[in-house]
DNA sequence: GCCAACGTTGGC
DNA sequence: GCCAACGTTGGC
C-alpha cells in the first residue's frame, strides 16, 4: 500500500450538504466550516500525502463511501469572515483566523459503501467506536493497521 | 474554576 | 422524531 510515512483519517461530511459525488465533480475542496477544536487541530495535524476516508454520516445507510489525498494544509477557512456563511465566526480576527481548513482530492468511490453496521461487526477495536451515535467529532484519525483492514475490505468490495 | 443549562451531532 | 453523547456557554 502507500508510503510508510503517512497519516490515515476519516472525514465525516453529509451528503445532502456535501457528498462525495460533490467532490467527484469538483476534483478537489476546502474542507471549511469546520467549527469543533478538536477536530480543526486533528486537520491542522494533516500532511500531504496523507489519505482520508470520506464518511456520509445522517444518511441511510451512514458508511464509508471513498478516499481521498491531503493536497494541502494550514489554510485559512475563509467562512469564518463571510457574514451571510452559517459558518460566520463574529469572534475570529482577520490577524489571527481561529479557524483553518485542509484541502482535499477527489481519489475513489467504491464499488460498495461499508456501511457503519459492518464496520461495528468487524471492527471491536476503540479506533473506531468513534463513529458513534452522538460522536460530534467529524474529523479522526484512523490507526495504520486499520486503515490496512478498511483498504482489504473496501478494495475487494 | 465549577457546573448547570443549553445546543449540536447523528444513529436509530 | 427521539435521545445519548458531549462540547460550549455563562453565572457565580
């Protein structure tokens, strides 16, 4: 599989708001409106080359649904500014943006979502309890060893 | 700094 | 629509 040297994350995003067919089109995107620390500091700790699995979460059913590449990091979430953004950060300062975002690109769908009931069949593991019922933590990283069985069972689907 | 009230996420 | 989980806010 990949380089040794990156990072594996999961993604959460919905997609009536943002799916991964969006980003199908779109080849690549800001992942702005991110508005939890812990996730904006688990992306500020993204590099590129890192891979990402995206999430369609409060959709039937929720589950990994394709990958995506980190093409680059540490830029500022531009909604934080925009007062008409539901995103709108009255508190951030232009100096000194509380808010950052990563961009991604568009790698794959798979064949078949791994829906969110298979990934609690296979996995026990704490890694992934954290796709959860009332989670809010839309942004995670995923261990090695399970991004290794995630690409096995994904890739095979 | 504590903690109760409140708001949001998201599976079911 | 319900509600568990949990982050955020604000009074003190």
């Amino acid at each position: 599989m990949a380089d040794k040297n990156i990072s594996y994350w999961l993604m959460k995003s919905e997609p009536s708001a943002y799916g991964i067919k969006d980003l199908q089109n779109e080849k690549e995107t800001l992942w702005d409106g991110i508005r939890n620390y812990q996730a904006r500091n688990f992306m500020r700790s993204m590099q590129k080359g890192d891979l990402t699995f995206f999430y369609h979460s409060n959709c039937k059913p929720p589950g990994i649904v394709g990958l995506m590449e980190v093409i680059d990091t540490h830029l500022i979430d531009p909604t934080q500014f925009d007062s008409n953004s539901k995103y709108f950060d009255p508190k951030s300062d232009q100096k000194k943006p509380r808010w950052d975002c990563a961009k991604l690109k568009y790698i794959k769908t798979y064949n078949k979502i791994l829906t969110l009931k298979e990934i609690n069949e296979k996995f026990n593991s704490e890694e992934l309890i954290l796709i959860r019922k009332g989670n809010r933590l839309s942004i995670m990283p995923i261990n090695r060893l399970i991004a290794q069985d995630l690409f096995k069972i994904l890739d095979e689907g």
